[in-house]
C-alpha cells in the first residue's frame, strides 16, 4: 500500500504539480489498507442487491403522495481546493420545493465528500417536519457504511457513524442508492454550490435552473 501511495502522490506532482507531505502518504496508505480490508470481507458491507429493490433504477420517480424525496450529491473542486454538495427536496407532484447547497474550502477525498453531503441531508431534514421522506444517494460506498453493523476508521467511518444515529433518530425517514443517472438536479446543484450557496429556493433565476434540468429529466 504504502507502494502504491508513493507511485500515486508521483505522479500527481509529475502531473498535476501538487506536491503530498509525508503525513498524507502515510495516512492514505492506512486507509487504503482499511478500505481493502473491509471490501475483502463479504460480512462487512451489504451488496447492492440487498440494499433497496429500486437499486438499479435508471430514470427518476416521483415519491408516493405525503412523502418529500431528498436527492443529494457531492463534488470535488481541486483547481479552488475546495467541496461542496447539494441536496434538493421534491414533493409527491415531483416539484421541488426546497434545496440546499454548501460550498467549503479543504481537501477530502470523494468518499467523505459524499458521505459529508448525506449527513447535511439528514441533519437538515429534521427541522423540517415532513411526515415522510425518502433520501437518496449515488454513493454506493456510503449507504452500504451506513448500514453495515462493523466499525469502519478514519474521517469516512466517522461520518458515516454520525448518518447512522440522525438516520436512526428520524423513524420517518429512508436511505437508498440510486445511480446517478436517474437524478442529475442534486449533481447540478453540488456542481454549482459556490453559486449557490446559501441562496434560496425562491429566487427565480435558481428556481428555472433547477426546473430546466428536472423537466429535462422526467
């Protein structure tokens, strides 16, 4: 592993020009070492096939009536070092009727990213009173996390610790993986999160983008 780490963190200096400290190799190692573990292990993560019947679900739906369906996705931003996500909120009509977007300066892999955008999802959702909803994801890796009964280390487990107890605490509420082609609105809105950000819902211009691309969709 540590290998491996080395002939990558080479070739992003060679190519990329960003040089990685000691500190990082090492740590990257570590959670690669984790991370090949944990996959070689068939009791640790759940399949996909066992996490949610709508799985391989090619085109978005509408949730079924009195449910809200939360839609979220993170991206990477390397050239501004920076993250964010999106989360956006549908009704049973498929109207979108709330969203949030969060756009940060830092360094994390894809991984945490997303997991990060999941636990926005869910702590948002609490103060927001909706009887019933459905939160979906295209990070395979952190719905089986969620799920899974085994401790997983680093900032990953951590996070997606945290999505257990909100996800817990909220009885009414769902998870599930969806591949990303069936809701790109969430990806949309995590690639524009610096615009974004701390906006709201009922500004026009934000409100037509975002219809633009779930007409588009449906």
């Amino acid at each position: 592993m540590i290998c491996w780490v080395l002939w990558k963190a080479r070739n992003t200096l060679v190519w990329d020009k960003k040089a990685s400290s000691s500190t990082q190799i090492f740590t990257s190692a570590w959670v690669t070492l984790d991370h090949w573990r944990k996959a070689q292990d068939k009791t640790c993560l759940l399949s996909s096939s066992l996490l949610h019947d709508g799985s391989n679900i090619e085109q978005w739906t509408t949730p079924a009536s009195n449910t809200v369906k939360i839609n979220v996705d993170g991206a990477i931003f390397e050239k501004e070092n920076a993250y964010g996500f999106g989360v956006v909120a549908c009704d049973s009509n498929g109207q979108i009727i709330d969203f949030i977007a969060k756009y940060y300066h830092g360094t994390y892999k894809a991984n945490v990213v997303e997991a990060l955008g999941v636990k926005e999802a869910l702590s948002w959702l609490k103060a927001k009173g909706w009887s019933t909803i459905e939160v979906e994801t295209d990070s395979l890796l952190t719905v089986q996390a969620i799920f899974s009964k085994q401790q997983i280390s680093y900032v990953f487990g951590l996070i997606t610790n945290d999505c257990k107890i909100l996800l817990s605490s909220s009885p009414n509420a769902s998870l599930r993986f969806i591949k990303r082609s069936a809701y790109r609105v969430a990806h949309f809105v995590a690639r524009r999160s610096r615009f974004y950000s701390d906006r709201s819902i009922l500004e026009d211009n934000v409100l037509a983008d975002l219809h633009a691309i779930l007409y588009s969709e449906c």
